[in-house]
C-alpha cells in the first residue's frame, strides 16, 4: 500500500544569479513497512525533495511550482497551515543532515524530548519525562536517566544520532525520512545506527525514506532505490536490480566507482569525468550526457524521459545499458 506519492514534484529557488532548478520532475512511491533509498551526489536534489514533502522549503528563496504530494491519497501541498504539525510529527518525521548541529545547544536532552511529547500528547512533566526516559531507552542510549540531563554538547555525535531519531520516532510516524544520517559519524558507529533504524521499522511497521549519497547504505536497508542526478530521478528499481541489473550509464558509473581490492593489492578507482552541471543553466538534452561514456548527438538535443525498461524498473536513458555489471 501506498503511503507516500510524489508526482511530477518542481521546486526552484529564485536567487540574485538567477533560478535554480533544484529538483526538477521527480515522481516516486514510499510503501507501507518499506524502505525507500534515494541516491546521488551532493547536490543532486535529495534533501530539497525530502523538505518538500515536510513543505520545509524556505519560500522565499524556494517555491514549490509543480506537482503533488500525495498522503495516503490527500495532497499536502493543500493542507491548511495549522494541519501541519499534526502531519510533520504523527504521520511524517524526518531526521536532519548534521547531528553536530541539529541539536538546540542551550536545551537539557530532557528538555528537547519533552517538549515535543508535551505539545503533541498534552500530558504533564512527569509523563513527559516518563516517555523520555523510554525513548533514549528503546534507541539504546546508556545510562539514559542520567543522560537527560546533558546539553548536546556533552554527546558523542553516534548519541546525538540516537537523540535525533527518539525525537523523530516520539510520536510514532508512519514515515520517517532520514536525510544522510550517517555521514559524520565514523564506520562502526553508523552500522549500529542502520541497524537501529531498521530494527525500530520492523518493530513499527514504519516506511522509511533513507537520503544518502552512499552505494553502501543503500545495498544494507533498501528495498527500492531512486537514483538522482542534477535535481531529476534517473533510474527507479528494487535493491537487487540495481545492483544486478542496473541501465542507467549514471547509474553504472556510481557502482564501479566503489573502491575495490584485488589479489592483494589497491584496484586503480574508476571516476567520472567531468562536473554536474549547473542548475541555474542546465544543458539542452540528458543532463548527464557531457559526462556518459555512451552519449550519442540525440542524448545532447532530446531530454530523455523516465520510461520502463522492465517490471518495476524505469529508467531515463535513450540508449540503456543491456549487460549486467
């Protein structure tokens, strides 16, 4: 079932040098207990479609000028202002980009916690309190009571994390979008913290939405995977055909360019050359074709759409890669 239907998504930020067009058609699904990976490099879009869904896009200098979203079939870009708490905390929460930073460095964790359990549930301090206690506790946060006491700064940035998804998860989404929560923190630390996330979403039944520009994270807890480059999605598919199947020559690209050792010594790194283009003034045709092995003089006049290429799997590409990797 779905919970989550965005449709032609357009967001453009209107800036003194001129219109970027930070995502640009984007149409995707969240399922019902499933999780939904969003790829690509910095930039590319990702967390303007994640602030989208949350209507979090500054405007100005950010508009939202085309396209739905879709909640369980009611569109929230028609939601009166006052519904939105309700939405953004019972039926959507997200975890933000920086944990170092995410955090209100003048408040107790206490205080941060039972703020929100006290505005969303009216219940009084000891409750809040009570329900706080629970939440480090099911994130396993150690010694969680003596631990509502410190300021963020006094956290390691893996608690911090912990921190960010109890509040995320007080009020019970149904859907939790994770924007690239596990980019400061170092190996060990961002493994406990998938497995935290996905051990929460079982437990729940929570879709997820994890943003990520890592191959990696995406193999380990996606069902269904997106790949954007330059604000549009270019190649939508489950996990095990993306990385079997994949026929985007992006999307290619990406994989082979995940490290590799071989007989004992460092595989020479594969890269792409070229830059992302600019999205004040993107180029005529496939956007990645100044920078695809495969590009012919049609992928530089005609923009590609995203069309199927086989059961639940579509991809943009003019000429789609027919070989496995």
């Amino acid at each position: 079932m779905a919970l989550l239907e965005v449709r032609g998504l357009k967001v453009h930020f209107h800036t003194e040098t001129g219109v970027n067009q930070a995502v640009d058609d984007v149409s995707l699904t969240v399922e019902e207990g499933r999780t939904l990976g969003i790829v690509g490099e910095s930039g590319c879009g990702k967390s303007v479609t994640a602030l989208s869904i949350m209507r979090l896009v500054p405007d100005p200098p950010g508009r939202i000028i085309a396209g739905q979203i879709l909640w369980n079939g009611r569109d929230v870009m028609k939601l009166p202002v006052h519904d939105l708490p309700e939405f953004r905390g019972r039926e959507v929460a997200m975890i933000f980009q920086d944990p170092m930073t995410s955090l209100n460095p003048v408040f107790t964790i206490e205080r941060l916690l039972c703020e929100v359990i006290r505005k969303r549930f009216r219940v009084g301090k000891a409750e809040a309190r009570k329900r706080a206690l629970e939440a480090l506790n099911t994130v396993g946060i150690p010694d969680a009571e003596s631990r509502l006491g410190n300021y963020p700064h006094e956290l390691s940035g893996g608690m911090k994390q912990r921190i960010l998804i109890a509040m995320a998860l007080l009020c019970e989404p149904k859907l939790l979008i994770a924007d690239e929560p596990t980019t400061a923190l170092d190996v060990t630390i961002q493994k406990q913290i998938l497995y935290l996330m996905k051990n929460l979403q079982q437990k729940n039944n929570m879709a997820l939405m994890l943003i990520t520009h890592d191959i990696g994270v995406i193999a380990e807890t996606c069902d269904e995977v997106a790949v954007m480059y330059a604000g549009r999605i270019v190649e939508r598919t489950d996990v095990y055909t993306l990385f079997s199947h994949n026929r985007h020559p992006y999307t290619r690209s990406l994989l082979t360019s995940i490290p590799k050792r071989g007989l004992g010594k460092e595989v020479p790194l594969p890269t792409i050359e070229g830059s992302v283009p600019s999205l004040f003034n993107p180029p005529k045709g496939c956007r990645f074709a100044p920078r695809c092995f495969r590009r012919q003089e049609r992928c530089l006049l005609e923009d590609p759409q995203l069309l199927p290429v086989a059961e639940n799997h579509v991809t943009a590409c003019h000429f789609p890669l027919e070989d496995a990797v």
